[in-house]
C-alpha cells in the first residue's frame, strides 16, 4: 500500500509539473515605467508625444514640462536640475504655454496626481578589482537579472590628458536600449592603472560576472579604449551577445608615436575575435583623430565577420557625423540608436 501512495504521488507531481502555463500562476512581467509612456502626458498633441519620445533618448538631468493649453518643452544635461527645469519651463512658456510646470524629472513622472515615486533601488557596485568596478549606473532605470531584457555594459574612453573618467554618463544610443528593457553598468577604470591589455582582462571579469548575474542576453559597448576593450572581449567566446565599439582607438592622437603600430594592433584584435555567435556593431567616423589611417582601418573592419563572429553592422563614416566624439551627437542616436538595438536583437542586419 505504502509503495502505490508514494507511486500516485510521484505521479500527480509529474502531471503537475507538464501542465501548460496557464494552469499555473506565472509571475506577471515587470510593470513599464510610467515616465516611458508617452500615451500618458496629459494634454499633448501627436507632435508633443513624438517629442516626448525624444526627450526619453536625452542624458540626465532633464525635465519635460507642458501646460494646460498643449504646450511642451523640455531641457537635458545642463549643469544643475534647478537649470535643466527652469530651461524646460522656459522653452514651454516660449511656445505661449500658460502655467507651465514640469511633467517628467529624470527617471519620475512628478505631475501632480500622476506621480510616479522613484526608480527602484539598485546596489550600485556589482564587483571590483584593484582599478576596475563594475556599477550599477543610477541615472538609468533599473529591473534586476531576472525582469531585465539584457545587460549593457559600457566602457569609457582614456582620456588623452590621464583625467579620471570614472562615473561619466554612457553616450545617449544607451539610453535606447535602456528604455527597452536592458539594465545600464559602466566599467570604470581608474586612469593611473588603465593599460589596454590589463583592463581587457578586467572586462572580461566584469562580463563573466554579468553572466553569472543571469542576464538573458550581455552588451558590452563602449567609446575610444573602452570600445576597443569591447572587441577584445571576443577572443573569449561566450562573454558577449553583442558587442557596440564606437570609434574604438588605443594608440593616441594625431602625432602619437605608436600610430606606427596601430593598425597591426588593430589585425590582431580582429584576428583573436572566437565569437561565433556573438552580433558585432563598429561605427567609425570622418574626420576621427584618433584613426590614423581611416581606409586602412575600415578594411580591417570589415574582415571581422564569419566565422569569427555572428554578425557584423559597420557604420563606415556615415555623413553628417565627424570626429572622435561623434558617438555622442544626438544626430547618432536618432539614427541609429533603434537600428543597433534590433541589430543586437537580430531582428535587423543592417541601418
């Protein structure tokens, strides 16, 4: 008897656990943050709305502000918030707005009655090494390995003059992915210690340690040395789904004595790529004085694809776009921020 008790119980388990998912509660999925909801602004015409979708592509501090009248304007990445509010306010009164105030504040919707309260909370250093860490970055929303939709990595440049670019805001294509789902970290390295090869180790670390997080899908990105760290990355299959380097670089400026070597250095990079799965954007531009042979490199470029990596997307000096720093132009993002996205997705090979 005791033996068919323990068989039926084993049995109903097993019919238990083969049951579909609607015979079970599932746990719901992770609520959209009310500030991405351009539906929700009271008051706004379709072209307010579009322009509200705008201003969630925009570095912090920024502020949205609207009127009862259907007036909107709104201000980012000034100095202070009090400056970034009071500009939004005053573009919105410009536009004869009447009693205007602030609608949207960083990361919170503040409009009274429809107050959203703030982020969730996110322990801000996931890991670290002596002169490396991986943090979580506040000035992004937030959900956690299990409700995010991905990880995204960024990596800053090495600043020319040694100045310490620890805790700079990721450029604004981020921000697209973020909105989507994808939790923001930065890799920050302190300058004294941020030899090339050492902080490639470093990222390495930091994107197992992601791994081990359980992200459903890792991007590393980054500008300048932090892209090129990126695309090291690739020698260690597994590391990355995605790999964003913009205006990836390691050799120094217009004059630097190692040009000498660096598209050898950049073959080799290229050469060690052991990523076969992994989606590889590289956006390159005109006018870069950190490329010291622009058709040289893009040829480089372009021989990172199968079977070294999954796939590659090489923006090769898109017009209207110049300079070292051009990742950070707003004109990049509204171009292309949607594409990588569906590009690291693979829903799109192409921009």
């Amino acid at each position: 008897m005791a033996y068919h008790i323990q068989l039926l119980f084993a049995c109903c388990a097993a019919l238990l656990a083969a049951l579909p998912a609607a015979g079970r509660a599932e746990p719901p999925p992770p609520a959209r943050p009310a500030v991405l909801n351009a539906d929700a602004p009271p008051f706004l015409t379709v072209a307010g709305r579009k322009d509200y979708g705008r201003f969630l592509q925009q570095a912090t501090p920024r502020a949205f502000a609207l009127s009862p009248d259907g007036s909107w304007g709104w201000a980012a990445a000034l100095d202070t918030p009090e400056a970034t509010e009071a500009r939004a306010i005053e573009i919105c009164a410009g536009w004869g707005g009447q009693g205007c105030r602030i609608y949207a504040r960083d990361l919170q919707v503040v409009w009274p009655g429809r107050e959203s309260g703030p982020p969730p909370v996110r322990q801000e250093l996931l890991t670290s090494g002596p002169g490396w860490s991986l943090a979580a970055d506040g000035r992004f929303l937030w959900q956690g390995p299990r409700a995010a939709r991905g990880a995204y990595l960024w990596a800053h440049g090495r600043a020319a003059g040694g100045q310490d670019s620890r805790g700079g805001q990721p450029q604004p294509h981020v921000r697209i992915f973020n909105n989507a789902g994808y939790d923001v970290l930065r890799f920050d390295r302190a300058p004294a210690t941020d030899d090339t090869n050492a902080a490639a180790a470093w990222m390495q670390s930091a994107l197992s340690e992601l791994r081990a997080q359980g992200y459903a899908r890792v991007v590393v990105g980054g500008q300048s040395r932090g892209a090129w760290n990126a695309l090291q990355a690739l020698e260690r299959p597994g590391l990355a789904d995605a790999v964003v380097a913009v205006a990836p670089a390691a050799h120094g400026a217009t004059g630097s004595a190692a040009w000498a070597w660096a598209l050898d250095d950049l073959r080799q990079v290229v050469k060690a790529a052991r990523s076969p799965q992994a989606r590889v954007a590289v956006a390159n531009f005109t006018g870069d004085e950190f490329d010291p042979d622009p058709e040289g490199r893009a040829q480089i470029f372009r021989s990172l694809g199968s079977p070294r990596v999954g796939a590659l997307l090489f923006l090769d000096r898109p017009q209207g776009l110049e300079g070292h720093g051009a990742g950070a132009d707003a004109r990049f993002t509204q171009r292309y921020g949607a594409c990588l996205l569906e590009f690291v997705e693979g829903r799109s090979s192409r921009c």
